[in-house]
C-alpha cells in the first residue's frame, strides 16, 4: 500500500497526515509539499501514526524536505511515530534533527512559541 497523504492547517501550522508505506519513486509527498511552500507555508509536522515503517526512501524524502523548510526560515516536526519508526529514526540518528513529539496538541504548543 503507497503513502496516503492527507494535509490539514491549524494556525500556520501545516499537518500532513500520512499512513500506509513509502514507495520508491514517491513522488505525491514531495509534489504536495513543494505546492505548499510554494503557497507560503513554512511550518510543517508530519502525522507517522499511521506509518507502520520507514524505510531509505521515505528517510531520504524527510530530509529533502527538511533541507527546502530550513532554506525557506521554516520548521518541521514528527508527530507520534510508532516504535518501528522512531527505532530508525534512532539508528539514522534524524531523532536528533527532527524534534519528535508524543501528540498534535504537544507540536502545535511548541510551534506557537516558536519566533
């Protein structure tokens, strides 16, 4: 089953929701992103819950991603990835680039303090 992509605002805050598996050569997150940086949006936070697995692609879609956020004065964050996800996101040592968060409410009260 392909990534299903589901994309939400809440303040400025963009939530993409996402279940199901990256394939390689996905390409809708990367398309459905670019779209939404190109409308402004500079805040992001990625719903894993749905997420069973993450593998080199969708690592590697992350963290370009994460490289066009941070050139646009952004900011991108994980929300409640399961334990196989957050044990790569261990091993890939990304748990100490993406800032990880247990709930919505929990990102979205830190992306308001934010500058």
């Amino acid at each position: 089953m392909a990534i299903i992509i589901s994309s939400r605002i809440v303040a400025d805050v963009v939530i993409l929701d996402l279940s199901g598996r990256f394939s390689v050569n996905e390409i809708s997150l990367k398309e459905l992103f670019n779209s939404l940086l190109d409308e402004g949006r500079k805040n992001f936070l990625f719903n894993l819950a749905g997420v069973p697995y993450i593998g080199t692609w969708g690592i590697s879609q992350m963290i370009s991603i994460w490289t066009s956020i941070r050139a646009k004065g952004g900011a991108m964050g994980l929300v409640a990835p399961g334990k196989t996800v957050r044990d790569v996101l261990q091993i890939t040592k990304l748990d100490e680039v993406f800032p990880i968060y247990s709930t919505e409410l929990a990102a979205l009260r830190n992306f308001s303090k934010s500058p």
